[in-house]
C-alpha cells in the first residue's frame, strides 16, 4: 500500500480533517470553517467532535498523532454524573477542612445535601427526618433534559422505585438492581424574576487538568420555567424544572419568546436591583463553584494533551443572592432554539475552536480569545492593566472574568491574530 504523503504533516500545512458525532450546530460550524474539510475515514482526521460512547469504546486502543485533538476527556464522567460529582466535591469539602480549618471548608458549601440511592438510603432517611415537611427532588445520575425527575414531601412517595428489589436475596436471578439516583434537598427558596424560577447556564472551556486551565464563555442564557413558583404543586414540572425540553411542552409555550434571557440581560437586571456591589460579589462566587469543581476532580481525571472539554454548568441563584451549583454536562444541548440561540452557540463553537487552534495562529499567552476569558491558569487570573468595575471581586482582587459583561468577540479576534501575527514575524 502506497504511504499517505499527507498523514505525518502538521495541519497548517493542509487542510484540517475533522469527523463529528453530532448532527446540529456544531456540525455546521465545523462545516462552515475556512480551511476545514470533513473525513469519513475512521482514524483518519485532525479534529473529532466524538460522543461518550466512542470515548468509552475506541479512545484506549486508539493511536492518535501529537496534533490531533477531542472534545472529551477519557473519564470526563467524574463531574458530570450527579452522584460522581457530589462524591469527588464531598471529598474535596473533607480535605480542606483537614488542611485549612471549617471556614474554609465552607467555600464548598454549594450544593444541596445529597445522597446516593441505594446505597445511601438509610443515611438519608435519618436526615429526612431531621427536616419534617421539607421538600426533596429525585434525580436519575445519567440522565438529562429533566428526565426521570421528581419532587417529594413523604417517604412513601419513594417506596414505588425501591418495591421488589430489595426484599429479594443478591443471589436470585429475578432481582434487578434499582436504577442509581441521587436524592437532594430542593433549594426552597429560589431567587424569583416575575414570580418564576430560573437558573443560568455557563460555559466552561477546559483544555488541560495538569496544570488546570479554564476559560470562562462571557455569554449563556437564564432559563425559567413556564409558570408561576408556588411550593403548593410540587408535581408540575413546568413549575420547578427549567430544562427546556420540559417546559417547551407547556400548553402555553411560546415557541417565538421562549423562556431565556441572556447573561447580559440578567446581570443588567440583578444590579439595578441590588446594585453593583452585590452583583459582583455573587459572579465572583460564581466563579469559585467552577474552580472548586474543577479542583475537586483535578488528581483523578485522566490527563491527555489531545483532549479538551466544554462544559454547561447549571446554577441556581437563591433570595440571599448564593448560588447554588445544581449540576455539570459534559453534552451540553448544542441545539438552537431560536435565532438569538444560534448565534450564542455558534459564536461559542467557533471560539471553542479558535482556543484549540489547530491552525497554529496563535502565541498560547492570550487572555480573551473571542467570547472566552481565561479564569485559571495553574492559578487565578488576573487582569495586568486596570481594575474595572465590572471584573473588582470582593477581595480587592480584579480576575480575569467577565461572565454577563459586553462580549465584542469579533473585534476581539480581529486583534489577538494581529497582534500574534505581529509576535510571530518578530521571533523569525
């Protein structure tokens, strides 16, 4: 067989291959690329935009070249499957309360109580009763889209999903392990806009766990619900979830209005409310969920400099403006709903693949590449040239972070290339 000329070379040097598992906007992203050409060989490409299950399958037995580049990492599950999550962020609670004392140990203190079922049942029965009359939400750990969700007040409303397994002997053939889910203390008090509940969903670019390095996407979108918040119908999802594939069902959906704000539009509205200090207290916090998050699985995720993850985080923000890390997804919906949506997911997509750079435009020391700012480098951020109003956190300290602030990602890029250009023609 005659040798591939082409396979050995760098990408800038021909056009850049790339396979994708998806069939929505970032499919046509990569399809409107300048210089990128789809491949249907099996190994035969630069860029893959894969699924979990060729992770999970191909990724152990695959050869890949220093150039090529995924959009997951191997067991990228570690913070994204709910009950893996809580574990790996109850362990990094333990180890700075070992190493720092209890108030520091409180920064993790962002997620609901949460237990394991089965396996935790009985724990979480004796908090159950500690807390008569509280409301708790049901959730499947594999599952999205608010799929398999439910809220309860008793403990019979649970005996349905144990009944006929666990009275039989591990041995029988006929038993069947229960379906894993995670059982958490529902946040009772949701910070309101218009009487409807909400949460915010922020991307997170990860392109390295050794040393830890986040980019921060300045834009994402508040999602509500369809219908008022009362905790008197704590079995209409149209009132409590605010995954889009529920409440689109909604008899009264507007496909047209839609259920989304920007960040932009949320963070204006938050601090003519309770003004700027505040609203940049609460981003700041932000921004340790996603740090401490990301720490908390740093020494277990399996490192590869092919691999690279976009991560949706969920967030909820209470009355006490605290928010609330609800879950992480590896997938996040990548499917535009409206107009506004695809131009937020398609500029997010581009960017992703700006910060890969496969073609080799870049120096690697930029800042802000597109939409994105970098957060974390092996460290905190920090802005060189000016403390702005919009970025100052409540240590004095300005971050390179600007989620909900202006996002002019176009004259962005223009500059960053012009001034790499200009780096790279000087070190000639």
């Amino acid at each position: 067989m005659p040798r591939n000329p082409l396979k050995n070379k760098p990408p800038s040097d021909r056009a850049i291959r790339y396979k994708c598992s998806l069939q929505n906007t970032i499919l046509d992203v990569l399809r409107e690329r300048p210089g990128w050409q789809e491949s249907t060989g099996e190994m035969d490409w630069d860029f893959y935009w894969c699924d979990a299950w060729w992770m999970k399958e191909t990724f152990d037995h695959a050869y890949l070249e220093e150039h090529m580049r995924l959009n997951h990492f191997r067991n990228h599950y570690e913070l994204t499957r709910k009950n893996l999550m809580v574990k790996n962020l109850k362990r990094l609670r333990r180890q700075l309360e070992r190493e720092s004392g209890k108030l520091e140990a409180q920064k993790c203190d962002f997620f609901p109580s949460t237990y394991e079922l089965p396996s935790e049942y009985h724990i979480f029965v004796d908090e159950f009763r500690k807390n008569p009359g509280s409301v708790w939400i049901m959730k499947p750990i594999a599952k999205s889209q608010g799929k398999g969700i439910f809220l309860f007040k008793r403990l019979k409303d649970i005996t349905d999903w144990k009944k006929g397994t666990e009275y039989l002997p591990s041995s029988d053939p006929n038993r069947e392990t229960p379906e894993t889910y995670v059982v958490q203390r529902y946040i009772e008090n949701p910070y309101l806009i218009g009487g409807r509940k909400f949460d915010i969903r922020v991307y997170c670019l990860i392109t390295s766990y050794g040393p830890l390095k986040v980019w921060l996407y300045r834009n994402g979108f508040a999602r509500f619900s369809n219908t008022r918040f009362s905790l008197e119908s704590i079995d209409d999802n149209y009132v409590h979830l605010t995954n889009v594939a529920i409440q689109k069902t909604a008899p009264d959906y507007d496909p047209e209005k839609g259920c989304k704000w920007s960040t932009q539009q949320l963070r204006k509205y938050l601090t003519a409310k309770h003004g700027q200090e505040q609203v940049n207290n609460l981003f700041h916090r932000m921004n340790e969920v996603f740090i401490l998050s990301l720490q908390s699985v740093q020494k277990i995720m399996i490192n590869d400099k092919h691999c690279f993850e976009l991560y949706g985080y969920d967030i909820l923000i209470d009355n006490n403006l605290k928010p609330w890390l609800i879950e992480i997804n590896a997938s996040p919906s990548l499917t535009a709903s409206s107009k506004e949506d695809n131009e937020l997911k398609c500029g997010l997509l581009n960017d992703v693949l700006n910060i890969i750079d496969m073609e080799n435009r870049l120096t690697g020391k930029e800042k802000r590449i597109g939409g994105f700012d970098l957060l974390w480098d092996d460290g905190p951020v920090y802005l060189e040239d000016a403390i702005t109003s919009d970025s100052i956190n409540n240590y004095g300290t300005a971050m390179n972070s600007f989620l909900g602030c202006n996002n002019d990602r176009r004259e962005n890029l223009k500059q960053v290339y012009q001034s790499a250009q200009m780096v790279k023609k000087a070190t000639l």
